[in-house]
C-alpha cells in the first residue's frame, strides 16, 4: 500500500482524521450555542449578541485557530 505525502502528513491519516474533527467541531458549536442559549437578553448584549445570531456565533466561536 503506497501512502501519499500532502502538507507532510501521509493522506492515509488525513482521511481517517478528517472526520473525528468534524464531529469535534460539531460537538463545540453545539457546546456553544447552548451556553449562549441560557444566556439572559443582557448578557448576551454586554458581549455584543444578539439572541437571533447564536447559531451563526457559535458556528464561528467553535472553529479553532486554523480553521479546525
């Protein structure tokens, strides 16, 4: 079995981690969109949200540095 080199990992593990980050990513925007969901209306204004952009935070606040 040949393994291909991209970015200096073998492919053979970017395909096997690709998942798992996307189910980690997953779980942290769900984490997160149910912290700011008990939130009350002020608190979420002192940190510059509002109620109907939580979904679209907590999608952007769970991506990590590098876009994992």
């Amino acid at each position: 079995m040949h393994t291909i080199i991209a970015s200096g990992r073998p492919l053979q593990f970017e395909l096997w981690w690709s998942p798992l980050r996307a189910i980690h990513r997953w779980y942290r925007e769900q984490r997160t969109a149910a912290i700011l969901g008990r939130m009350d209306d002020r608190m979420l204004k002192d940190i510059g949200i509002d109620r109907s952009t939580i979904p679209y935070e907590a999608r952007r606040h769970s991506i990590g540095p590098g876009g994992c």
